[in-house]
C-alpha cells in the first residue's frame, strides 16, 4: 500500500541524515504493528525486510515466533483483546456447586420479604460499645442480634427448624446455626450447636474464629454439617435485597441485607430510618406460607424491640 502521508520524503538531501536515524525510527506496516502489539515486541527491535527497512506482517511474525512468553506477559494488552482463562474448579466450589443444585431442584422453594428498622439495635450497640469490647475482647455485632431473633422465632415456628426425611417430617427441638462465612476459596456456612445456650458474646467470638477459619483455609467438615436454619448476611457485601437458597436438608434460610436510610411513617409523620430487607427463603413442603410471614415479623418485632430477645416475649 501508500506509504504513510508523515513518512520522511526520499529525496537526495535527506539520504545522508535517514542513514544516521537511530534503529527506532523503523516503521511498521499497520498489519505488522498489530501482530508486534500482540507480542510485546518494539518495531524498532525487528530487522524490516521491506522498501526503505519497513517491518512487513511476515517479519513481525518471525519475530513473535523468537520472543519469550515472559516479554509479552509484560506488555498490556491492547484495547478490545479477547483473552481467556481456564481455571480448575476447586472441590469447594464443585461441593458448593452441586448443593445449590440439589436445593432447587428437590424442594419447592419461595421467598418473603419485610423489613426491619435498625434503630433500637444501633442505638443499643453505640451505647454499650466500649463497655462490650472491655469486658469480652470483641466488637458487638449484628449476628448475634439476629441469631437470638431467629431462635425466637423459630421456637414459636417449629416447621422453619425442621426437615424431611423420606415420609417423616423431623422436628429438631436445638437450635444448629449455620452462619455464612466468606472465605478465600468461596462462601461457607459453619454451624453454631446448640445457638440457643450461647450469649451474645459467645456468638460473636465464635463467628470471628469461623470467619478466621475460613480464610486460612481452616474449616474443617465437622464445621459444616448438621444444621438446623441458616443466616446469610450479603449485606457486608452491598446487596440490598437478594432471594437466598435453603442449604439443605434444612427447611429455611434467613437473608440479611444493607442497611439503608429511606423515609418511612412514623406516627402519622415520614422519618428517616436505617432500615434493612430481611428475606426467608423456606421449603414450601413444610413450610405454608402463614408460618412463614408469621417468622419474618416475629424477627423483625425482636429487632426493632431487643429487650423481647431478652424477655422472650
């Protein structure tokens, strides 16, 4: 093709000064600088065999065949490459993987959806922080408000605590925690035996060493099996609202969220409130829908009201 319209004109008088040019000034054809862009490779470092020393397409080619994978791998890529990465699936992930798959495909899952008004909760923690944190080394949390709730709720709901086992229905009368924790290889969901003996604090010192656990690659399956009911928080994430998947053979998982402040009705006037979604994802088999709405409010009355936990009213 046309030489480029900035290219140095040959006339008789610059000859002398294109032979002194430093190597760098070569040019290469745009075909050529496309396969030297890929490799990583300086036209200026290839031999042009074309008019005038230009790098033709074939010499670029020959010249990506020599140069060392390490020599591209430093160089960004340009814009609009396409690139591929084929990586193993962990066991982790293929476990986690198949569970999902199990959960939708054998139960009849359905979600419903409240919210709760975080105020009490974060009026409680701000007040209490230094104390806590004095006496037992660690910071108040969420969690252990909404395990105390979801043990509430189930006392008063059986059926979200309960799973099927072939014709039977089984009734669990402890209460087995699983609490999602993200680790380094993927989301797992340890268990907290018997939530209901625990104090707050115990809760909360024993989620720390799941989570400490979980991203030294520590968790071991005695962690994870068992169950009763599962939390999952996506709000240490962002996640606003999500529909969670029972981890089975349990019958219900609750999905905790962002805290947000949106208006709402308080006493006839519209306030600003933290407000977070709470999701319960159940099995439809045992679980009717009544029982189902009937434990979201029963979580969301302990939350915007902890003394209940406490008085277990």
């Amino acid at each position: 093709g046309d030489p480029p319209a900035d290219e140095a004109p040959k006339a008789p008088a610059k000859a002398s000064k294109a032979k002194s040019a430093p190597a760098k000034e070569a040019i290469a054809m745009p075909a050529a600088q496309r396969v030297l862009d890929q490799a990583g490779i300086d036209a200026a470092d290839v031999a042009g065999t074309g008019p005038g020393g230009r790098v033709l397409k074939e010499d670029a080619k020959a010249a990506a065949k020599k140069a060392k994978p390490s020599s591209a791998a430093a160089v960004k890529p340009p814009a609009g490459a396409r690139e591929e990465e084929v990586v193993k699936m962990t066991r982790l992930r293929k476990t986690i993987a198949s569970r999902l798959v199990e959960a939708q495909q054998t139960a009849a899952l359905l979600t419903t959806v409240n919210e709760a008004d975080m105020t009490a909760v974060m009026e409680m923690r701000s007040r209490f922080k230094q104390q806590y944190l004095d006496k037992h080394g660690i910071k108040l949390g969420f969690m252990s408000f909404f395990v105390k709730a979801v043990i509430e709720a189930l006392k008063e709901y059986p059926a979200l605590n309960a799973e099927i086992r072939g014709d039977n229905v089984v009734y669990k009368h402890y209460y087995d925690i699983g609490v999602a924790v993200g680790g380094g290889k993927g989301l797992v969901v340890p268990i907290l035996r018997n939530a209901e003996s625990m104090s707050f604090a115990e809760i909360e010192l024993q989620i720390a060493e799941f989570g400490r656990k979980a991203k030294a690659g520590q968790i071991m399956p005695d962690d994870l099996t068992g169950g009763s009911f599962s939390i999952t928080n996506g709000g240490v994430y962002g996640s606003l609202l999500s529909t969670p998947i029972v981890n089975p053979p349990q019958s219900g998982i609750l999905g905790m969220h962002n805290i947000v402040q949106r208006p709402i009705g308080v006493d006839g006037e519209v306030v600003l409130r933290p407000m977070m979604y709470l999701a319960v994802t159940y099995d439809h088999r045992i679980v009717d829908g009544r029982e189902a709405v009937g434990f979201l409010i029963r979580i969301k009355e302990c939350i915007e009201n902890p003394e209940r936990i406490l008085l277990e009213i």
